[in-house]
C-alpha cells in the first residue's frame, strides 16, 4: 500500500512529490528493517505495559472527573 502511495507521489514530478516519496521511502525501511517492530511487539504483548497504559488512563481521564465532581460538592456548602 505505502509502495503505490511512494509511486503516486514520485510521479507528480513535484518537489513535494519527492519529498513525500523519500519520506515514505524512509519509513519504509524503518518499519521492515529497525529494531523497533520488535521492541514494539513486546511493549504490545506485555502485561506490564497495558496496566501503566490503563493506569495511565484512568489518572487522565477518570480521575479529573471526580476532582471537579468534589469540588463542586465541596462548594455547595
């Protein structure tokens, strides 16, 4: 897929064109050929991980929720 967008943009024969073209060409290679994928293959397969991610979550999401619901409580008085 990435392989026909490199083409698309290449054949505009624009300098954005090939400044896409080298960019996909670059990700490309950092996707199939990095370290990466296998680092992020075990931060996806670990435990550890997705508990700090639903920790991380909650402390974002349903944490500042209650604090407004409290403190709105609180001023009510």
């Amino acid at each position: 897929m990435l392989t026909d967008f490199r083409r698309r943009f290449r054949d505009t024969g624009t300098e954005e064109g090939s400044v896409m073209d080298t960019v996909l060409a670059y990700v490309m290679d950092q996707a199939y050929t990095s370290g990466r994928r296998t680092l992020v293959a075990e931060f996806r397969s670990s435990d550890h991980v997705r508990r700090l991610i639903a920790r991380g979550r909650f402390e974002l999401v349903i944490l500042p929720r209650h604090a407004t619901s409290n403190v709105a409580a609180l001023t009510k008085k």
